[in-house]
C-alpha cells in the first residue's frame, strides 16, 4: 500500500518516505539539513 501526502511526499511499499516523482528519501533530506547543508545545495 503506498500512501501520499499533498502530493509532496509519498510513502512506497516499504514504508520509507520519499519526494514525490523521485528517489529521494525524506530521512536523507532531514540529514543534510541537520549537517548544515542550504536548501540550494540540497536541490543540487
């Protein structure tokens, strides 16, 4: 069962959160954040 949130985020099959359309994890994207890392230097 695959669940979507405002069509932002999704969560797949296997319960991970992801950016809708992509591979990106929402865990991964929370880190970089967390390290410092701008919102510009996370989109590249």
């Amino acid at each position: 069962m695959s669940i979507q949130l405002d069509g932002i985020l999704r969560q797949d099959e296997f319960g991970v959160w992801r950016v809708s359309g992509t591979r990106v994890t929402l865990d991964s994207l929370v880190y970089s954040f967390w390290e410092g890392c701008s919102a510009e230097t996370i989109a590249d």
